[in-house]
C-alpha cells in the first residue's frame, strides 16, 4: 500500500508536466517520476490537482476536484507507484461521470502511464 502525499507548489506541477500523460473522458493524467536527489520521501506517491477555467464557474471545477481528491483517496493506495509524482487534471465528465466510472478511469489512467513506452517494440525499417 502506497502513502500518498500532495503536490503544492508551481514548481513541482511543472516538474510533472513534461512525464508520461494518460486522458479518459473524466480526467487527464499526468506522471513523472522524482529525481533521486528532491528531498521528499521517496516511499510517497505524491498528487496535485486541477481545473480549468474552461470546465465552468468555480463551484464546478472544486467539486471537480473534490471528486477527483476523493477517487485518489479510494484507488491510489493500490494503484500509484512510489517516488511518482502525478497531476490530475479534471475534464467535463469528473463531474458528470458515475463516481465508480471515475474511479475506473484513474485505475486505469494509472496502468497505462506505467506501461512500457512504445521504444521497446520493433520498429518499421525505414526505407531510402
């Protein structure tokens, strides 16, 4: 079972920003993982949050949030990798969406930021 922390500052949303990203129809998620000389904990999988303005007025991006806190708070404990940290960023249907199809969107979201990248796999030759 992993602990989880909490992303706070610009920095460290940046940070994440350039890692592996994942989008289902309630959310897009964003994962890096830490460098091994940042001073936090490496036994925590850290999460930060977001909206934007774009999803609507701000009593609809906070119960976004809420919404995508709280589906973290259910699915990360077993999903989330340790020394990663992820940004979550809420869409239309964090909102909308039935509250265990959000979650199954994060598991899944999960699963595929950790899946080996396409370098692995064979190529096309690539013809002259």
């Amino acid at each position: 079972m992993t602990a989880i922390g909490r992303l706070k500052t610009r920095s460290e949303f940046v940070f994440v920003k350039g890692g592996r990203r994942f989008a289902t129809p309630s959310l897009v998620l964003q994962a890096r993982r830490r460098l091994s000389s940042a001073p936090q904990s490496h036994g925590l999988a850290r999460f930060g949050f977001t909206a934007t303005k774009r999803l609507g007025s701000a009593v609809v991006r906070n119960r976004a949030r809420r919404r995508l806190k709280e589906a973290v708070r259910l699915a990360a404990p077993s999903s989330a990798v340790e020394g990663y940290d992820y940004v979550l960023i809420a869409r239309g249907g964090a909102v909308q969406r039935p509250f265990t199809e959000l979650i199954k969107d994060l598991r899944r979201a999960l699963t595929k930021v950790h899946e080996p990248t396409g370098a692995n796999r064979r190529s096309k030759p690539h013809s002259a």
